[in-house]
C-alpha cells in the first residue's frame, strides 16, 4: 500500500514540474505583431525586439501611416474616413485588433502574455 502512495506522489510531482516548465515557456514567447493588407500578410514584427521606434507607411484602398515601438503598435494616422484604426490607439497584446475596413488593414498580436486587465485606469 505505502508503495503505491509513493509512486503516485512521485506521479503527481512530475505532472506538476511538467506543467510549471511548459508555462514558463509558453509565457516567454514574442509578441508578434502581424499586419495584413487585403488578406495578405505583408509584414511580421517582433514587438519585443524593437531596439527603437520608427514608422512606415502602408498603402492599400487608403494610406496609414503605422508606428511601431517596444512592445506595441498603432495606426499613427491614415486618410480613411472614419479613422476607427487611429482611435483604436496602442495595442500590446492580443486582446483587440487594430482594423482599418475601408483600408482592408488588419493588425494583430500573437504571443507574448496576453491577459485581460477588467480593472478600469
């Protein structure tokens, strides 16, 4: 009976070590800033390696002018008319994409730690 008991806590303990080092490397991934035009991906970045800011332009239906920084992204400015992708603002996570429709410009963030604050700021 006592052997039974050991080999099941030694069991448990592997499962939970296991675990711990599969969240610890899941947590380490990059964000990824993935920016799509019209269905295409034209450019993936690397939030988390962006040594300083800097901007480019992106041209489709519309123009928009995309900043990027460590960590985050935007739509700086764009000459839609609604301009929904430059209120959207900052992005940092997963959460909510950045999207232009007139402009058919998506921008999106994969990895990284994406939780949800519900906290009001």
């Amino acid at each position: 009976m006592k052997s039974n008991r050991f080999w099941l806590a030694l069991l448990g303990l592997l499962l939970l070590g296991g675990c711990a080092v599969g969240f610890f490397f899941m947590g380490g991934e990059g964000h990824v800033a993935t920016v799509t035009l019209d269905g295409q991906v034209i450019d993936e970045i690397d939030l988390d390696s962006v040594a300083g800011g800097y901007t480019f332009e992106v041209e489709g239906a519309c123009r928009n002018t995309v900043e990027v920084e460590y960590g985050r992204i935007r739509v700086a400015s764009a000459d839609c008319p609604d301009q929904v992708c430059v209120g959207t603002g900052w992005i940092e996570d997963g959460t909510k994409p950045i999207v232009c429709l007139p402009g058919k410009l998506v921008i999106e963030i994969t990895g990284g730690k994406s939780e949800i604050d519900i906290t009001a700021k």
